[in-house]
C-alpha cells in the first residue's frame, strides 16, 4: 500500500493504524518501538488520545469488576426481605 499525499488522509491511516493497536498496547503487548509509535500518536492527536483514555478507564473498570467478590443471589434475596420488615 503506497502511502497517501493527502495528509488529512495520511493522519487517519495512522488514527486507525494506532486505534488497532491501544489495546495490545494497555496490555503491554506491543514491542517498544510499535509502543512508542502509539504514545507519541495518542500525544498529539486528541482524538486518539480520547478513545486511548476511554478505552484505559473501561478495561479498568472490567478488571475491577472481576476482582471484586460475587454476591449471591441468595443473600441479595434475604437482604431485602430483612430490609422490608
């Protein structure tokens, strides 16, 4: 693939070359150079550097998620019957 002259063209090849990547990339999966590539993009291009942030927060918020413990559907339903008393 030849790269474009057109350069509002040529920055969303790289937006969705890098938007490709940030996940590997918050998993730390990506080699030091691709990594550097995607930081140095997420820097200067907002939007990027939006869905980058999104996309930390949300990963986040599942890891979270799945480290916090289970509640049963068991003591959900004796709380509320406690709590309606």
């Amino acid at each position: 693939m030849t790269p474009s002259l057109n350069p509002r063209k040529r920055h969303q090849d790289n937006c969705r070359h890098v938007r490709a990547q940030m996940s590997d990339y918050l998993d730390g999966d990506l080699d030091a150079a691709t990594a550097s590539t995607v930081e140095r993009h997420a820097r200067w291009c907002p939007n990027c550097r939006r869905m980058l942030d999104n996309l930390s927060r949300t990963i986040g918020g599942l890891r979270a998620l799945r480290d916090a413990p289970a509640l049963s559907t068991e003591t959900d339903a004796r709380s509320d019957v406690v709590e309606r008393r």
